[in-house]
C-alpha cells in the first residue's frame, strides 16, 4: 500500500487551489498574447503584454510544483509499506523514515515525532485539521501493523 498526502503550503490543499492557479495562468497567458499580438498602446502595451504572459507562466508553474501528485517539490507525506517519507516545504529535501528503525510514534497536533531508538526526528507541518487526522490515522493503522507503538493523536 502506498498512500500519498499533498500538504500544500500551509493554506491548506485542495483541487480547488490547482485549479484556480491553473485558470489564473490561462487568462494570463491569452491576456498577455493578446496585448502583445493587437500592440494595444504601442510600446506600453508590448511590454505589458510580456509581463502579464510571463506571469501565466509562473501560475501555470506554482500550481504544477505545488499541486501535482506527480511534482517531486511538492510538499507531501508518503506512507508506503516500506518507508514514511515527509516533506514540509519546496526547497527542502524530503526525509525518508524507515519502518523498521522506527519504535515509536508520538502525534502532537500539526506534529509528528518518531523515536528511532537512539534519537527522535520530529517532523511539523500545516495543512488542514481534516486532512491532518486523516494522516494520522493512516500512519497509526499502518504502524499497528508492524507492532509499532502509538503515542497521542
């Protein structure tokens, strides 16, 4: 089983947010072709026009990178047979956990602490309240089957 939970950047996701990044970015790019096409106000509407196309662009972009399942910057929590792996913000790598250094799991709220027997890496992130049960519950099922201990939720 491998489970994956797009976290967002702390407004909370949705499809909603894909979309409308998607939609913002189409008008864009039609409003900034159209400017530079007609040359509305001629210079100004050429470099208008570039600015505003370069900004569909950026849409189109943030909403891939944040919002696709298949982005590898998006920020996520992966739970898989195998492994946990977490990634609260863009630019930071993702960790990977596995199960089995795993011996306890400790759940405050928007919180996750895994004690790895020597130390304990704590992982924090925002998202949703619902979604953030969701992942927890998920993680607790998943940890009672490998006998892994639970703390909090």
């Amino acid at each position: 089983m491998s489970k994956k939970f797009l976290i967002g950047t702390g407004f909370g996701y949705s499809k909603v947010n894909f979309w409308a990044f998607i939609a913002t970015g189409v008008i864009f790019l039609l409003n900034g072709f159209l400017l530079m096409y007609n040359n509305i106000l001629s210079p100004i509407g050429l470099i208008i026009g570039v600015f505003t196309f370069i900004g569909g662009i950026f849409y189109f972009l943030y909403s891939y990178i944040l919002f696709s399942n298949r982005s590898k910057w998006a920020p996520r929590i992966t739970i898989d047979d195998n492994y946990l792996e977490l990634k609260s913000k863009i630019l930071q790598s993702a960790t990977r956990v596995l199960w089995s250094q795993i011996s306890s799991i400790a759940f405050s709220p928007y919180k996750i602490a895994f004690d790895l027997g020597d130390t304990v890496k704590s992982f924090e992130y925002e998202t949703t309240s619902e979604l953030s049960i969701e992942i927890k519950e998920t993680i607790r099922e998943m940890a009672n089957t490998k006998g892994i201990d639970v703390i909090g939720g």
